[in-house]
C-alpha cells in the first residue's frame, strides 16, 4: 500500500542562487524525483527548499546528481 503518510519528505534550504526547479527539472532526466519547496504549501515561502524522498537517499547517485547540479 502506497499512502502519502508513507512517505517521508525532508526538506532542504538551497543555498542563495540555486533554483529548486532547476534542479528538479535535471533531476528528473536522470531519472531522480526531488520537488521544489513550493509544491508543499500554497504560500510560496519555501522557494529556496529541495524536497527529498527520504527513501530514496541511501542510492549514492542521489548525492551526485545533487552535487552536479550545484555546481560542486
């Protein structure tokens, strides 16, 4: 059973001139799902937070593409 209550965000507050979707959207042609912080909320504060799937955190590539795609 796939619930939402099973899946575990953790956001992350990007560093000043990163954009969450950016990065969201070279994730995804690696075939990696982060989300950009405004999908969580209606309030459009979280523009500078990344949201991962916690699950998913353990496969290294997660950390490489992360690393790619800031420059690092």
């Amino acid at each position: 059973m796939d619930r939402a209550s099973d899946r575990h965000i953790l956001g992350s507050r990007l560093a000043e001139g990163l954009d969450p979707a950016d990065i969201a959207r070279r994730a995804l042609a690696s075939d990696i799902v982060v989300a950009p912080g405004n999908v969580f909320g209606r309030s459009q504060s979280a523009c500078n937070f990344l949201g991962f799937n916690v699950s998913q955190c353990a496969e290294p590539r997660i950390f490489k593409m992360i690393a790619a795609t800031m420059g690092k």
